[in-house]
C-alpha cells in the first residue's frame, strides 16, 4: 500500500497571505505525525512564496517526522538540505512565474548533473527522488542517475476533462511506475491528486509514496486539518485493498 505523504505548503501560504504567524504548518506537520502519516513534505521554494527556512528547521525537530524536502536543485537549496538533513529530498523544476511545479524534471537533458548530484547527496546519506513526468525517456534517464525513487508527476491525470484522457493518463502512469520499479527505482506519485481522484492512483501497488497537499489543506478549511488527513489516509488504504 502507498504511504501518504503530507504536503504542508499550504498553510504557509494562508500565513504567508497576512503575513502573521498563524497557521503554522509545523502544527499541521505535528498533527500529522500524530495520525501516523508516513512523510511531511514541504517545498522550499527559491522565492519563499510559502514555506520558510524556519519551518523546515523546526519540522526536521519534530520526533517521529519523516521529512521529504522538495527543492528546486540549486545550489542554495543543496546547501540547506546538506545543513537540514531530511529523509529524502525530491528535486523539482522550478520558475519564479508559475503557479505551482509545471511538469517534470528534464533528466534526459542532462543526465550528467542530476548523476553528479545525485553522487553528492548520497555522500551526505540522503536518498534522492526524481520528479518526472510519466514518460520512458524520463525514466531511464532517472535509473541512470543513480537516484533511489521518482516521483511520477500526476498532473496530466488530475487535470484530464474527460474520462477517456483520465484513463490515457492512468494507464501512462502505471505504465510509467512498472519500468521505474523493473529498473529498480522505488515509485512515487503527485500533484493534484484529491479526495476524487485518488483511488485509481492509490490503487497502483506498485507505488510507494503518495505526497498531496492543496487538496487536504482546502479540505481542512471546512472540516478541520485532522479529519481531513485521516480522510485521505482511509481511501489510499481502501484502494490499496482493492475497495473504494
Ligand atoms: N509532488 C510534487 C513534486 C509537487 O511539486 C507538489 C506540489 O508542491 C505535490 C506533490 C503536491 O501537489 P498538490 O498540492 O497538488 O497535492
């Protein structure tokens, strides 16, 4: 069954709007941990546009947290996860101007970066996850790498209109997640999964880790963060189970 990974990000941009200290994603983090999520994520983005240094810091204290940082792979940001030491760390594209990640990394234009960086992490001990658009260049390019996990980018399937591009878009990442594994690469997936879409995805048993975040903090709004969590974590597990 996947893991659920807690993408915090947006309660830093509810705080980060009033630009009070209020609501704290270190709490959201703390409850989850509480509920037995398996992972916090958070994105240190280069413009800070929601989740802090300080936040990483103080999430990283927390007992019991597994943290994966997701961080453009700049020099700035090597440098923090090299100081912070998280569980894993998941590279992502990123661009002042957008919205949220567009897309995956492009590890088959340069494979000799993401292998050199990937060398660098884990001389510190930290696995490296590759976030990747479900296409096979994509993946073999990540397997030659030397990265231990891709994070398939579920965007094409979150956003499909019709459920004929819904089901194009699943089969691409079941697909996508079986070459990955027979290349030894452990398999994640997100973005834009929500309390909809989820299951085809959960129910993919090859994945290992889920990491969603928009939905369940907009969730949180109107039922609360905890139920909204625990919510999230009974329909990737009744998928995993092969019932919705
Ligand atoms: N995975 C990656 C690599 C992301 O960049 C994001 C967005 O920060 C997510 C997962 C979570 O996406 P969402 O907020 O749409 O659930």
């Amino acid at each position: 069954m996947a893991r659920l990974g807690v993408n915090v990000d947006h309660v830093a941009t509810l705080r980060q709007a009033r630009g009070t200290d209020y609501p704290d994603p270190v709490r959201a983090a703390e409850i989850s941990v509480k509920l037995g999520v398996s992972c916090v994520t958070v994105h240190l983005r280069e413009d800070r546009r929601h989740i802090q240094d300080v936040d990483v810091r103080r999430i990283r204290a927390i007992r019991g947290c597994r943290l994966n940082l997701e961080m453009a792979p700049a020099e700035e940001m090597i440098q923090i996860a090299f100081k912070t030491r998280p569980d894993q760390v998941t590279l992502v594209p990123e661009r002042r101007e957008e919205l949220t990640t567009e897309g995956g990394l492009d590890v088959s234009a340069k494979p000799e970066f993401f292998k050199i960086l990937n060398k660098r992490f884990r001389g510190k001990g930290i696995p490296v996850s590759l976030f990747v658009d479900p296409e096979t260049a994509q993946i073999e390019a990540s397997a030659q790498t030397g990265a231990e996990a891709v994070e398939l980018n579920t965007a094409e399937y979150s956003e499909a209109k019709t459920k004929k591009d819904s089901a194009v878009a699943l089969a691409k990442v079941k697909k996508a997640a079986r070459l990955a594994k027979s290349l030894g690469l452990a398999v994640h997936a997100g973005h834009g999964l929500n309390y909809d879409n989820v299951g085809p995805v959960a129910a993919i048993k090859i994945l290992e880790e889920l990491n969603i975040g928009h939905s369940v903090v907009s969730r949180a709004v109107f039922d609360g963060f905890a139920p909204s969590v625990r919510e999230m974590m009974r329909l990737i597990k009744s998928a995993g189970k092969g019932k919705r």
